[in-house]
C-alpha cells in the first residue's frame, strides 16, 4: 500500500503582479495579502516533519515574492519536509527571477525551477497577456544557470494568430537553449476568463483542430529528434530528468497539498482547499482548515482513475504493477473498450503493458474519456 503514503508535496502561492487573461489557476494580485497568507500556509502546514521525495512549489508566481518572503517560505518548508529530498521544484515567470532569489533557492535546497517562458516570439506573448520580453527570458535562464538550477521551460501553442512556422522557432530556439525539461501545452479558451471573454465578442479566434495537431505533432518530432524522451502526454525531458513529483501524480500515488486551491490525496481521500485567497486565509487562521470538497473514491473508482491518469505516461499502464497497485485488472475494468481501441489503432498491448500509440497520443483526451466512462 506504499502508493497510500503521500511522498510528494505540493504548495500554492496565488500570486502574480498580474493575472494573464488565459489563466483560470487560483490566483491573486493582492500583493498586500501575502504575508498574511504566508503565516495561514504555516499553520495549514503544521504537523511532524515528514520524510518525502518531492516537493513542488507552484502558483501562480512563487518567485514574485519578495527575497524575505521567499526566505520565510523555504524555512516553512524545510521544518515540515526537512531536506535533502530527491526533487525540489519551483514556478516561475522571467520577469520575476533575479540572481539573488535564485542562490536563495539554491541554498535552500532547491534543484529546478519551471520557467513560464510561453513563447519566444513578441506577438505570440502579447496575445497571450504576458509581461515579459523575449530578453527577461534569456536574463532568467542565465540566472538560473548560475545558481547552479536545473532548467524546465513551459511553451504554449494554439495562441490566437499562431502559425506553424511560429511554433517551429519557439521550439527550435528552446532546444537551442538545451533546457533540461520542456513542457508544451495547448491553449484553453477555459470559461469567464478574460481571453474565453474576447473569443466569444469575435475579437480573437481560436486555431483549428487540424493546425493545432500540427503543432503537437511538431512538438513531438523536433522534441524527440532532439533527444528529448516523450514521458508524459505534454512533457519531454533529457535522461535522467523527468520530472519526478508529477510522475507521482500519473502513476496516481498519494500526496500533500497546501494552499488556496491545493489538491491532496492523504489516506484514501482527495481533498481541495477554497480557491478564494481571501477566504483561506480567514479560515486558517480561524479553524487551520480550507477544505472546501472532500471525495473517497470507491475502490473500482480508484482504480479506472489510475488506469485513466496512467494512459497518459508513454511508458502507459505495467499490468503486472497495475493489479498489485489497484487490485483490478485491465481486463475487468475495460474488457469492453480496448478491443476498440486496438482496432482504432490508439493504443498498443503486448500482454504485460498497454500504451499509447502516435494516433493515440494525439488523442488522448478522447480515448481517456473512453476509458472513464466504459463499464
């Protein structure tokens, strides 16, 4: 039952000095909030210091807070989850690194940061309402190189205007840059906020279907070709850097999680924290609980939930570490729908281990969806 022991910690920090309009995250402009919001986070925290793998700072944008805050933080941290652990992650944007909050996560035993570059391109990052300039980005990773940091970039594609020659350069002058992690994700026009507001009064048009593809299936080629392993769905990595806390999450393993908005899976349970930063911080410090929805999943739920979330790894779903893990095997949960699937050519099964195909990566909402759903 090791997959019931949470060994990955995740912790939310909501704000940004500004709120791009793609954005649907829980996430704060309320600068003057974030000390009171940094001593809620300490008591949600509280408890006997735990020995785990991973820990992953994201938001919002951590690294917006000041060098002080930041060093209050990493205090917190390290007295819950005392250091070293195996993976130590933080968000980020370039406009909001700097030399010396960089050594400061260093020396705090820190070992990546995940740049929110987006797009190398003017017109792609004004679409999307980001505040940096091409130069922050190249200043950021400079920085973070320095302080002796692994490197992760995320690029989004799909923006409003994108072409696929505008897509091939930002990955092109990515991999030149020889990261050691690359995330690449579609746009979502996600509802009420303001670019899905934009889209419906006709003022920006979403990329269709068929150029969206083309930009994955780019992603894809140019990535591999690169040398970069295609490990999850959306990821890419150099050997030896996947990046170990969101394999927690695809193998489907138990975690912590603190925060506005922070999701958790303790004991069976999975629970999410209120998404109003205001809110939760009042009922930290009122009650030192903001669990606004609690779910135990039944454990046939639990399990076509693992085998779901697993599918999207490119190593896919072991059988063997499958039935040990869930108690269920492949056949009895999904008997019905992977012959379909087989014939469709979305996935791969060679007895010990089902997969997806280059068709099925593609589509691999739809086929999870499949999944989900068949009884």
């Amino acid at each position: 039952m090791d997959w019931l022991i949470p060994r990955a910690a995740y912790l939310h920090i909501p704000f940004c000095d500004h709120h791009c309009g793609y954005c649907d995250f829980a996430v704060s402009t309320e600068s003057h909030l974030k000390a009171l919001y940094l001593e809620a986070i300490a008591l949600e925290m509280q408890g006997p210091p735990a020995a785990i793998d991973t820990i992953f700072i994201g938001g919002g944008t951590p690294t917006s807070l000041s060098l002080a805050q930041l060093q209050r933080l990493l205090t917190t941290i390290c007295n819950r989850f005392p250091q070293p652990v195996a993976e130590f992650s933080i968000e980020s944007t370039p406009d909001s690194i700097t030399p010396e909050k960089m050594h400061l996560l260093a020396e705090h035993g820190v070992t990546r940061v995940s740049v929110g570059v987006q797009s190398f391109a003017p017109s792609a990052l004004a679409a999307l309402d980001r505040q940096h300039g091409v130069e922050q980005i190249h200043d950021a990773i400079a920085a973070v190189r320095r302080a002796g940091l692994g490197l992760s970039l995320d690029l989004i594609f799909g923006s409003p205007g994108q072409t696929l020659a505008d897509w091939n350069h930002d990955l092109t002058t990515a991999i030149a840059l020889q990261p050691d992690h690359i995330s690449t994700y579609g746009l979502t026009y996600e509802k009420g906020t303001p670019l899905w507001k934009r889209r419906s009064r006709g003022e920006v048009h979403e990329l269709g279907e068929d150029a969206e593809l083309a930009m994955y299936e780019t992603s894809i080629r140019l990535l591999t070709d690169a040398r970069y392993e295609h490990y999850e769905t959306s990821n890419f990595a150099k050997p030896g850097h996947r990046c170990r806390h969101n394999e927690h999450y695809w193998a489907n393993n138990a975690y912590y999680g603190f925060g506005v908005g922070a999701a958790r899976y303790c004991d069976g349970e999975r629970s999410t924290n209120v998404r109003d930063t205001r809110l939760y911080i009042q009922r930290i410090l009122a009650s030192g609980d903001a669990t606004q929805q609690r779910e135990r999943l039944t454990p046939r739920e639990r399990a076509v939930e693992t085998m779901a979330i697993q599918l999207r790894r490119c190593d896919g779903i072991n059988r063997d570490q499958f039935a040990h893990q869930t108690g269920f095997t492949i056949d009895t949960l999904a008997s019905g729908i992977m012959p379909q699937l087989q014939e469709q050519k979305l996935i791969l099964d060679d007895g010990s281990r089902i997969c997806l195909t280059h068709r099925g990566k593609c589509l691999a909402d739809s086929v999870i969806e499949l999944l989900m759903t068949s009884d």
